[in-house]
C-alpha cells in the first residue's frame, strides 16, 4: 500500500505508515488491514458522539466495498447510513442519530 495516493487533483497520506502488512514485509493483507482500520476509527467517532443529545449527522469517506461492514457498525452504535457515490473507490456515507 503506498503511502501516498492520488484521488483526482487531492493527494492524501497517511500520517502514520501501516508497517505490518504485506507491502512492506507484514503478515497483514493490505487492503483488508486498511478496511478493518477504517471500520474501527468509524466505529469509534460514532461512539464519541454518544453522549450528545439530540439529533445529529456525521459525514465520512468510506470504501466502496466497506460499506456493508460500515453499515453494521453503525446500526450497533444506534445510527443509521445513507451512502452517495463519490468516484469508482470512495462513497460518502452520511450517518444520522435521532429525529430526522
């Protein structure tokens, strides 16, 4: 997995490289290591919002092939998902708790 990648005309980088998978030498399949990390720091900004009241929206960049794990993630924090394309690799998935 290369550390830096294109996404149209906006580069992103990871600010701390996956060291253990395969691309580097780990025992770690790159491209699952890096849906299950996303699934996780989704899993927890959900969760860092659980004690605010009221309604609220949170939006992410998710995979395209992660969505069915990002969708169980957020009906086991009490939220539900709507994903919009954005581009052949990334959806925008727009979680909502409480009234609409």
């Amino acid at each position: 997995m290369a550390e830096q990648d294109q996404l149209g005309d906006a580069a992103y980088e990871l600010k701390m490289p996956f060291v253990v998978v395969t691309s580097v030498g780990g025992p770690y399949d790159d491209d699952a290591y890096a849906a299950g990390w996303e699934a996780k720091t989704i899993q927890i900004q959900l969760d860092g919002l659980a004690e605010q009241s009221g309604p609220l929206i949170m939006v992410a960049s998710v995979l395209i092939e992660n969505q069915p794990q990002i969708d169980l993630v957020a009906m086991q924090e009490g939220w539900t998902v709507t994903f919009e394309p954005y581009d052949d690799t990334w959806v925008t998935a727009t979680f909502q708790r409480g009234e609409d």
